[in-house]
C-alpha cells in the first residue's frame, strides 16, 4: 500500500500566509509537530477537531476546507460520520459563536477607540482655538513689521498652552531661570557637574503628569 503524502499541499498553504517551517506553523496554532504529521500523512480521520480549527484559522482557510484538501478518497465522508456527535457538534457552534462575538467586539472597540480619538481631537482643538486662529495672522504681522515686539504675540501661545497642560493635569517641575537645588531623578545637567542638594538654575522646564515623570527640568551650575 502506499504511503499517503500530504506534505507538499501543506507547504503550499503554509507560503501563502508566510510560514517556513512545521515548527514555526506548530507554535504558531499551538499544536504539536506530531499532529502536524498526521496531517501530513493523510491521518487527518484521527485528529481532535480543536487541532484542525487552530489549524485552519492559521493557514486562513476553514476546517471544513481543510478536511477536504487533506482527505483520502471516502475519508472526507468517515471523518464527518466519526465526529458527527452531539458534542462535537455542541463544540463548533460555541466555536462558531465565539469568532462571531470576537469580530463584533473587535469591530465595537475599534469603533470606540476612533471616537474616543475624534472626541479628544475635537476638545484639544478647542482649547487651542485662539491659537489656530490668530496665529497665522500674528505670525505674518511679524513677517512684515520687523518692529513689532513679540511679548504683543507671546499671549498667544503661552495662554493655550498652559491651558491645555492645566487639562491634561501636566505640570512643570520648575520654571525657567530658578534656581533650585539639584536632584538628579528630576532634573538633567545640560553641562558640568552639580552634586545632589546643590544650587542649579533652571534652563528648560521640565514636566510630570499626575506622578509621573514625563520630561527632567534641564539644569546648569550656577
């Protein structure tokens, strides 16, 4: 009798969806090689269901497809007569039940995630409104009139942007140009060396939101 080889039909299927190996497909489905070699040799008859279906969802075509890819003549129909009981049956419709739940809460939580991204879009937009307002026309006063003193302009952008961090709960360690003494878990030494507990100068303020660090203050000895 011959030996039945199903080795190349899998290898087809496995370089569709970019597997290389038997053992990168087994960790992939969470099957053991062994099982894989049944399918390989046409033993597909003896296999749970559970290991088809993993199978199945990894080379992206269904359990039913892959039973007749893999069958021997007369196999096809003894398999479904073997696994026609009531709990295996049972078994595939929760299976079925599952992967439909699964693709509506998928869809449902990628729904909600863009909103969520339009909603917080929306109100940052909103807290930045005088800002994409008048800052065009600020900027292009500036352009035209090299006189015109940028501390006019400043309100522009220091307002909204301390409003938006007071929103986010964001706040700075230290302000520009005081001088605080120095600890190296919240602030960064921009040059020189400063020894915990001594005098630094703030040059670029640094931030924490709520308890967590975001950005050091950068600091120079004074």
């Amino acid at each position: 009798m011959l030996e039945i080889d199903f080795t190349e039909n899998l290898r087809n299927l496995m370089q569709t969806v970019g597997y290389e190996s038997f053992k990168s497909l087994s960790r992939a489905a969470g099957v053991s090689q062994w099982q894989i070699l049944q399918l390989r040799r046409g033993k597909i008859g003896q296999m749970r269901i559970e290991v088809l279906i993993k199978l199945s969802e990894i080379l992206q075509i269904s359990w039913t497809e892959l039973v007749e890819n893999f069958s021997v003549d007369g196999l096809s129909s003894s398999f479904h007569k073997t696994h026609s009981s009531h709990k295996n049956i049972d078994l595939l419709k929760q299976i079925t039940d599952l992967q439909v739940e699964y693709e509506r809460l998928t869809l449902s939580m990628l729904e909600q995630r863009e909103g969520l991204k339009q909603e917080f879009q929306r109100s940052s937009l909103q807290i930045l409104e005088s800002l994409i307002l008048q800052w065009p026309t600020a900027a292009h006063r500036a352009r035209e009139d090299h006189q015109l003193s940028a501390v006019k302009i400043l309100p522009l952008v220091d307002t909204p942007l301390k409003r938006l961090l007071q929103d986010w709960n964001v706040k700075a360690i230290a302000s520009v140009g005081t001088e605080i003494p120095y600890n190296p878990q919240f602030h960064e030494l921009l040059a020189g060396t400063a020894q915990p507990g001594e005098i630094v100068k703030v040059r670029y303020t640094g931030y924490m939101q709520h308890d967590q660090l975001l950005y050091r203050a950068r600091v120079s000895p004074r």
